[in-house]
C-alpha cells in the first residue's frame, strides 16, 4: 500500500513542528519541498522524533547564478545549465542524506523558441543522464514533474506523461522515475486511471489536487476514490502526496482524506 502524504502547507507550525503535527492526524510522511533555509539538524531531530517521514524535498542550489540557471525560467532545456544542475543535485542529495528523505523533485524549464523541442528533449535526457551518476547508490530517486501550461505554469516544457515516460526511458537509471501529479495531469490530458496503469513501472512519487482549484480531493471534478483504488491496485507502495490547497480546515479535510482509502 502507498504512504498517503500530508501537504506541508496544510500545517501552521513551525517547520520543525510539522511532523509531530502530521503524526497526530495520522500521517507516516510530509511533504516540505524548500529545503535551503532549513536547520537540517533540526529537522532531522524532527522526523526522527515523530516516526514521520519527509517524502521529498525540490533541487535547489546555495549558489545564486547556479540557482538562476536551474530555475523555470532557464533549466535543463537549455545546454548551459548542465553543470550548475548536476552540482545542484549534489547539493541537494546531501540535504536529502541529512534529512533522510528519498525523492528530489527535478522540473525541466520552460520551452525555448530558438532551438527545436528535440534539441529541449535530448538536452533534459543528457542532464538526467550525468545526474544519476551522482545519486545512483545513494537510495535517492530524481523524480521527474510535468506540469499542466494551461492554468498553472504557462510555457513550462513539459506537459504529457508520454514524453516524461520517453525521458526516463531514455535516462535508463533506476535512480530517474516520473512524478505524476494528478492535479496537472488531468488539466494537460485527462485519461488519469489508464496513464497511471499503464505508466506506473516509470513513477516513483505521485501528487494529488482537485480541479478546479488545486484543492483537496473531492473538491471539484476528479473521481479520487477510483483514482486512489486505481493506484493500489497496481500494487504501487511509495508516496502519495496531499500537494494542493485546503476548502475547509484541517482537521476536517484530514478527516475526508482518510475515508478516500477506507
């Protein structure tokens, strides 16, 4: 069975207190993405502490030009920021040992206009490649988002789980999987149960959201109670994560989820 994940943001308490917080409603995992002005330490002490796990944090740098060249707005679509995205996995892989979490969420870049999409794609797939060779071993997974360009991150490169599928394909490292979020994905193209069935050998983390709205589950036009019976039924046992905003409080929405998976 997967580990049904606590969104973070839906907490109040300081970062610190986030897992203990998580723990009382039930959750194993949180997700904390923003990892750079953290206290590892601290948080470590944290997790340890509360039995609860932090499911995945987001590549990041300390280095300002190398933060800029891995950011959306530039990324691994484009050749020059090969080196500054390998070392900025180095980076944050030591975070992640720190903090004993096993997923680094890795995003592409927006679309280029100057050069084709194979050119983006076979940039992003030679980026990938020279970043597994730092995390393979580690039990550290990269996970790979496509984003939705309609509502959410307009001009962002990749959108479909068929081309994220042919990316990781083409990676060939077990230590390179697909996040599928199920909030973009049914903006970009629908289709949830089969994509994920058909798909779920090359996904290692999966995110949840309502649409319209990016709230939570049962919120707005997603059948979540088939989608999560759909994702058991393959037999996935990694993280399923609350990444989306809340309607209603948190103890009553927490309430909701549970009953989802009963």
């Amino acid at each position: 069975m997967f580990t049904l994940t606590c969104c973070g943001g839906w907490l109040r308490e300081p970062d610190e207190q986030k897992y203990a917080a998580a723990a009382k409603f039930g959750f194993k995992a949180v997700e904390n993405l923003l990892w750079k002005e953290l206290d590892l330490a601290k948080i470590r002490a944290a997790i340890d502490e509360s039995g609860c796990e932090l499911s995945a944090i987001l590549i990041q740098s300390r280095d300002e030009r190398k933060q800029s060249l891995i950011a959306n707005e530039h990324g691994m679509v484009h050749e020059d920021a090969l080196d500054a995205f390998v070392d900025a996995i180095g980076e944050t892989l030591e975070a992640a040992k720190a903090l004993n979490c096993k997923n680094i969420i890795v995003t592409t870049g927006n679309e280029r206009d100057d050069v084709p999409r194979q050119v983006q794609h076979d940039n992003i797939v030679k980026a990938l490649k020279a970043a597994a060779k730092v995390v393979e071993g580690s039990g550290v997974t990269l996970v790979l988002e496509p984003l939705n360009v309609l509502v959410d991150h307009m001009g962002y490169y990749l959108t479909t789980t068929a081309e994220g599928v042919e990316i990781i394909k083409k990676v060939n490292s077990p230590s390179v999987k697909l996040l599928y979020d199920v909030y973009h994905q049914q903006i970009t193209e629908g289709n949830l149960i089969n994509n994920i069935r058909d798909n779920i050998d090359h996904i290692a983390h999966i995110h949840l959201g309502d649409v319209p709205g990016r709230k939570e589950p049962g919120s707005g036009e997603i059948n979540y109670k088939n989608v999560l019976k759909a994702i058991a039924d393959t037999g996935y046992d990694k993280y399923v994560v609350f990444e989306c905003g809340l309607t209603e409080d948190v103890e009553t929405v927490c309430k909701k989820m549970w009953a989802l998976v009963s």
